[in-house]
C-alpha cells in the first residue's frame, strides 16, 4: 500500500480517536540473523527483517470500536495489517468493517514475532496463502460458550505466480470472496477448528480459488501442542488439469521457567501445471510447479522479561534434491511495548 494512504489512514484515525480521549497505543520491535548452509539464500550470514508495529484501538462510544495497526516490514516498507470500526454488541457478535487479518487457521491471526515462538513461518503457511493474510471486507466474528466463529466477506485473493502472490487489496473481478472459520473449545485449553475460502481469483471471473484447514491446539502451563493442516485447489483454463496444494505442520513446546525448547515438523506438496515462474496473468501461462518441501525444526526461546523474548531456530531442510545443502539457523529479538 501506498505510504500516503498509510499515513493519511493514520492522521484521521488519530483525529478522531483523541477527540474522543480513548486512544490507546501499543507496539512492537523485531530483528532476525539468518545462516544458511551454502545452497540456502544466505549462505554468509545476515542480519534481516528489522521491522516493527504500532497499534491504535479504542473505543469510539458505546459499543463502537476501531483498530489501526502499521508495520514496518523492512527498514524501506510501511503497510497497514489492519485498518478497521467495529460494532460490538457482546462477546457473540462483534462486527468489523474495513481492513482485517483474514481468520484462516492458527497462525495467520497470531504471526506477530512477540506472538508466535517460530523464527521462520512454517512450510505450508508460508507457500499455500500469502503472508500475513489480509483483505478488505467485512467481518463477523463471536464466541458463545465453547464455540467460536467467524464469517468475512471480502476482495479476496488475485491470481499470481504462486499461491503466496495472491494478496490484493483492489478487487480484480466482480466476484468477492467469502469465507470464515469455527473453533470448539472441548476443554478449557483444547481446541478444534475449521477453515475454508472460497473466491473466483482470475481477472476474467471464471475460474475459482478454494482453500480449506483443520487446526487442533493443547495448551497448558506445561506444554503447548499445534497442528495445522491446509490444502488449496486452483481452477486451471482449460487444456490444463488442476492445481493442487498440501500440507501441514506439527508442533510441540515445553515451557521451563523462563525458557520454552520446541519441536516441530512440516511439511507440503504443491503441483500446478499452469502457474509458476514466467506466469504473468492474461499474457502468459507460467513453467509450473512441482515440488515436494519437508522440514525438522527445532528452537528454544529464552524470556529475558514479559514483554522480552530471545528466539533461536535451526531448520533441517528437505526437498526432492536429497543432496540440496540449504539448512537454516535463525536467530530473532522480539520486544513488545
């Protein structure tokens, strides 16, 4: 998004907030180190991906609320993850109207670096839907007893060389896309949900996107137990079959004090005949996807304070080329203010 938008957007909710003496503000900080082995894209080791968020929200008058969030994503790039007011009538029913993170799953909502104990994002999250999913609609969200949902209505995703290229934020065709998730609390600390989507991704409105995920979550004092499985089916003009996408990924954490060692394992296969390298949308179809990604992971986070976390990962990398050399060790700070 355009850095004018970004700060004009910031200037009026900022206006309007303080007029009605409930702003609050909130913030984060980040940066990673990256070393790979020599086949992987920083062999030499790097410091990457300073960046950083400010949050506004408040409430603007009864039952009535708004949320602001910027980012810096790198040191050159400023954009809005959420831009939104609200209606809230109870805990059953909020409404949202502008920019929101889209409820797909586990991770998408929840991806900040004070948020998530991983350093990279896992496989399948990172190569089945962009990053950081947004979209400008509306959105219906609640929670009543043990079952949570929520419901949105949006752009949605365009058509672009691979699945995680799709984001937009102008609405390429007529069609909108829809889509929500539902979670059940069977325990104070175990959870089911469900994700789908659904929308027409290409700019001559034929052909459709669908993505669908199951998540499962354990969390205790103790311990914290994740799964996450997604798969996307992509509609291809004819001439061409279907393309298809997979995966999961697993996760275990110990919480000892103030360290947290974790474990995890993913995975995705993604074959697509008509997209990848060279696709460029109503001019030409692209060489094609085949590939077949696995990853072990393990890492410790160390918590300096509450609001101060030290994260080491390393990445044991796997892909169709056994002999492939592109093992990871990130390192990230994380403060949260």
């Amino acid at each position: 998004m355009k850095a004018k938008f970004v700060v004009l957007s910031l200037a009026v909710l900022l206006l309007v907030a303080a007029a009605q003496a409930q702003l609050q503000v909130k913030g984060f900080l980040s940066f990673d180190y990256v070393k790979g082995q020599s086949q992987s894209s920083n062999p030499n080791g790097t410091f990457e991906n300073a960046g950083g968020g400010l949050f506004f929200f408040g409430t603007l008058a009864k039952s009535f609320d708004y949320n602001l969030e910027v980012q810096y994503r790198s040191v050159t790039t400023m954009e809005l993850e959420e831009a939104w007011v609200g209606i809230r009538s109870s805990d059953v029913f909020h409404l949202k109207l502008g920019l929101y993170l889209v409820p797909f799953g586990i991770y998408n909502a929840a991806s900040r670096p004070y948020q998530t104990l991983f350093v990279q994002t896992p496989v399948p999250v990172a190569n089945l839907y962009p990053r950081s999913w947004r979209d400008l609609g509306v959105l219906a969200q609640g929670r009543y007893d043990f079952f949570t949902y929520s419901i949105y209505l949006g752009n949605g995703l365009q058509e672009g060389m691979e699945l995680q290229d799709s984001q937009q934020f102008q609405d390429n065709n007529k069609n909108k896309g829809v889509g929500g998730r539902v979670g059940f609390f069977l325990s104070q600390s175990f959870e089911v949900g469900f994700s789908s989507y659904r929308g027409k991704y290409d700019s001559a409105n034929t052909r459709a996107l669908s993505l669908w995920d199951a998540d499962v979550s354990w969390k205790t004092e103790g311990f914290t137990v994740l799964y996450e499985y997604a798969k996307a089916d992509l509609d291809n003009p004819a001439g061409y079959s279907q393309g298809e996408a997979r995966g999961y990924y697993a996760f275990l954490s110990l919480t000892l004090t103030d360290f947290s060692p974790w474990a995890s394992y993913q995975t995705m296969k993604y074959a697509d005949p008509f997209h990848g390298p060279g696709f460029e949308p109503e001019v030409s179809p692209g060489a094609g996807i085949s590939s077949s990604l696995s990853r072990w992971a393990v890492g410790l986070v160390y918590y300096a304070s509450p609001t101060i976390l030290f994260k080491f990962e390393y990445d044991f990398n796997s892909s169709g080329d056994s002999n492939l050399k592109d093992d990871v060790f990130s390192a990230q700070v994380a403060w949260q203010f």
